[in-house]
C-alpha cells in the first residue's frame, strides 16, 4: 500500500498563492508610498512651503501608514513587507547614495575649502564621536539614561555623528546662499559619513576582539588603517577607470550602450573590491565618485554623460526617499519601551553639545589658518551647527548595531536613533528656512561673482571682519602651511593629473571659465 506523505504547512504560514499576492500588495504599497512622496515633494517645493521639507515628508508619509497599520491590527503582515536587513542598506541603498554624494561635488568650491571641509569632516567628526560617547556613559553612570558599556557608548558616538543635512541643502538650493558655506555643508556631510563608519567599525572590532586594555594609540592605527586603506582603494579605481575611457576609445555611437554599462559597474566594482579587502565600502565609493566625476566623467561622450549624471541622480533619489519612509514606518510600528525616552532626550543634548564643540573648536583652527579677509564668520558657524541633522547613514548603523550589540543594548540605539532622526528632520528641517533667514546666510548669489572671488582669493569669501586675532604662533604657522598645501594640490591636479587622466582637457578651459554649469549640475543631490 503506497503511503502519502502529506507536508503540513507550518501555523501561521501562508499557502504560496497567498504569499505572493501578500508580497505584491506590499510592494504595491511600497510603491504608492514612493509616488505620493515625490509628487508631494514636488508640490511643496512648487509652493515654496518650506516647513514641511521633502525629507520630513517623507518620513510623515512612513508614520502615517505605519499608524493605520498598528490601529487596524495588520502591523505583522505589513512588518513582513518592510522586513530586511541592514545588508540591504549597505549592498543596494545605501552605495548609490554615498556615490551620488561624491559623483555631485563641484570641484572648485569643494577644493577651495578642502583644508576646512578635511577639519571639520574627520576632526570634527571624530571630536563630536568621543564626546557624545562620554556623555552619554557618563550619563548612564549617574543613572540619568540606560546605561551601556563605554566601547558601545563610543559606537552610539560614532554613528549619531554622521550627519545628514539634505534639508538645509534643499533649502541652500531654493534660496541661494554663498557657495563656500554650501560648500562646508555638503562637503562635511559627505565625509563625515565616511569617518563615522570608519569609527564605528573600528569600536565595533574593539569590542568583539579587544579587551577593555586596549591602547588608545591602536585604536587610532586601526581606524587610520581603515579610513585610509578604504580611500585608497577607491582613488585607485576612480584613477583605472579614467584611463580605461581615455584610452579604450568608447566614446563612439555604437558603443555608448557598452560606455555606460561600464561607467555603472566601476562603482560596485569599488565597493566589492573594499570589502573583500576587509576595509569599508562606502568610504571607497565615496571616494570612487569624487574622482570619477573629476577624472573619468569627461572622458565620457556627451550622451554617455547625460545619461550617467541623470541615471545616478536617479537612484540615489529613489534610495533615500525610501529610507526616509521607512524610518517613519518603523517609527510607528515598533513597539518602543517607556524607558528609552530618557535615553533620548539626554542623547539629543548630548548631541547639540558635542556638535558645538564640533563645530566651533575646528571653525577656530580653521581661521587661525586664514587671513582675516577668509575668515569662516560667526554666523556661518551658527549655520554649520544647526546644519546638523541625522539620517540614512545613522539610521542604518543603528540598524547593523541592533545586530551587533545584545538585545537590549542594540534595540535602545536602534529607538533612540530612529527617534533622533525622526525628530531632527521634522523639527530643526522644519525651522531651518526661518533660522537660516534670521542669521542671513541665504539670499540671491550671483554665479559670476562667486566665481570672480573665488579667482581671487582661492579661499572662503566671508566678511572680513576680525574677530578673535591672535598673535603668531607654531599652531598658526603650521596651519598656514597646511592651508598652502591645499592651494598646491589644486595645481597639482590641474597642470598635471587633470591632463594625464583625461582626453578632453584644454589648457585653455578652466573650470573658472565654467562655474554656472558646474555647480548647477554638480550641486544637486544629497
């Protein structure tokens, strides 16, 4: 007699019908959720509503389903259509993003002011990752918040300092602002990205491999080890991948197809490449993009180069509007613990705290290093400072941690980051217009004279007024120094690396020549 073997479906599983039409409907409302964000983003830039940036609309949208979800009970099936893991942000969010971040730069401004955006990025960064860390462990020793081991304290440090002011440049962009404080702002915001995961692996190591004796002197090594090894391999790239389109003779008709399949593929090739290597992704990417952009993008047809500049624009909006919707789902939906709310607040000022510390501690080495017709002003300090919201990249080291630390510790960083964010965007992305209005940062600029200052002085274009001059010191003399060194490399790349890895450069076009088409184009994401 033949048996029949009958397999029983688990309790609670779906027959296979029934779980693809789940998973299309889930998909279906991911999709409608993206289309209403951008048609409603669309709709408040149109309107110049500027208390309800695209970010926070975003993120209200998440909140609003997530709501209706938790009231009408169908929070575990909508769970299971937004359920993925952090490998998720980092291997297909999160790169096109980071690469978009670099590929947007426009090299002039971003140039002028790199021995600032170098201070703030990885000084600043860092200064701001250790205070908040020792803050919020201290904190947790005099039982004002939940307490956690210092070496995940220091992690919770590193990644709520990575920063994410896509709100502010929105607004930069529709009011018009000077370009080196746009500059400053979007190229700390880029970096620091790079160096608070550089930092937060690095803590992450220490805890899973070092004891609590581990020297402070191999911390540094280690995150150098890191931050430079992963910068490398991404020059590196950027570097090949010029001199591939310069000298493979792609930029025919019939072949553009292939020029752009490969344009596309470099950057992956860069992140896989870093993390086989052990060292971080995104930081190459990131890199990967700066130079792909200066280098490699002219060596590109000019179709080729439309359609790259858009298709990457592209993703990178789709992936961090969806990032932004799903905090505000995951906000609504996760059942969050009374006792994290303590945890948040001292955290947030904590946060403001280690921000000005960030901010004006590296302002002022920054003009000690500056005559005084370059000195970075009070008032674009103020704006640095309150410039510094969190997002994507906080968001999804926060959801690494989850696992990463036990339980409990890794859920209370996970809440109170999304938390942060949640509130960040909506509130200080909400207030920015009327606060950067008040300390006068925004208003027309026109292309031409920035262009004709920053021929002039290579440097920050600020008021000159002075304030707080000190005399001649060894600090001041080597500062300048490294100010002059910044001012080298900008000849270096353009009499010599500028010619050699590209096939469209004449001597006689400088990018001075072109500053409206380079910043408009250059300017935009983020």
């Amino acid at each position: 007699m033949m048996e029949l073997n009958v397999t029983v479906p688990p309790a609670g599983s779906q027959p296979p019908g029934q779980e693809q039409q789940a998973a299309g409907a889930g998909i279906l409302l991911q999709i409608s959720m993206l289309v209403l964000s951008f048609v409603l983003g669309h709709l408040l830039r149109r309107h110049k509503f500027y208390y309800l940036p695209e970010a926070s609309a975003s993120l209200l949208i998440g909140l609003v389903v997530g709501g209706f979800a938790n009231v009408s009970k169908t929070e575990m099936n909508l769970r299971k259509w937004f359920n993925f893991h952090e490998e998720f942000f980092f291997l297909f969010l999160l790169p096109p993003i980071i690469f978009q971040s670099g590929f947007s730069l426009a090299p002039k401004p971003f140039f002028s002011n790199f021995g600032a955006i170098i201070t703030f990025a990885i000084l600043g960064t860092f200064i701001a990752s250790v205070i908040t860390g020792l803050l919020v462990y201290l904190g947790g020793l005099i039982f004002i918040m939940y307490r956690l081991p210092l070496v995940e304290c220091m992690m919770f440090g590193a990644l709520i300092s990575a920063t994410d002011p896509v709100t502010v440049l929105s607004i930069f962009q529709e009011l018009g602002t000077d370009m080196n404080l746009y500059a400053l702002v979007f190229g700390e915001s880029v970096l620091n990205d790079a160096v608070a995961i550089s930092l937060y692996r690095t803590m992450s190591s220490v805890r899973s491999h070092a004891s609590s004796g581990q020297h402070f002197f191999v911390l540094i090594v280690r995150f150098l080890e890191t931050f430079i090894g992963s910068m490398s391999s991404g020059v590196g790239v950027g570097f090949i991948s010029a001199l591939l389109f310069k000298y493979a003779g792609l930029d025919v008709d019939n072949l553009q197809n292939l020029e752009c399949c490969l344009f596309v593929l470099f950057p992956y090739f860069s992140y896989m490449l870093a993390e086989g290597l052990g060292l971080s992704g995104i930081v190459s990417i990131l890199f990967t993009g700066v130079v792909m952009k200066h280098y490699t993008f002219s060596n590109l047809s000019e179709s080729s180069q439309h359609f790259v500049a858009a298709f990457f624009h592209l993703i990178s909006s789709l992936a961090e509007t969806f990032i932004f919707i799903y905090m505000g789902f995951d906000i609504a939906i996760e059942q969050h613990s009374l006792s994290h709310v303590g945890f948040i607040f001292f955290s947030i000022l904590f946060i403001v705290v280690a921000r000005a510390a960030n901010v004006f501690s590296c302002a002022y080495l920054v003009n000690l290093a500056r005559p005084s017709n370059q000195q970075i002003p009070m008032k674009h300090q103020k704006a640095l400072w309150y410039s510094g919201l969190r997002g994507a990249m906080a968001f999804a080291l926060a959801l690494q941690s989850v696992h990463d630390l036990p339980e409990g510790h890794g859920k209370t960083i996970f809440t109170a980051t999304t938390a942060i964010v949640v509130l960040t965007v909506l509130l200080i992305g909400g207030s920015t217009g009327t606060v950067l209005e008040s300390l006068e940062v925004v208003g027309d600029v026109h292309d031409d004279l920035v262009g004709e200052s920053f021929e002039e002085s290579n440097g920050y274009i600020a008021p000159s007024y002075d304030e707080g001059a000190s005399s001649g010191s060894r600090l001041r003399t080597r500062l300048q120094e490294f100010h002059r060194s910044a001012a080298s490399f900008t000849a270096l790349d353009k009499n010599y690396l500028t010619p050699f890895f590209t096939s469209q450069y004449d001597e006689s076009e400088d990018l001075d020549e072109q500053p409206q088409r380079t910043r408009r184009a250059g300017f935009r994401g983020h």
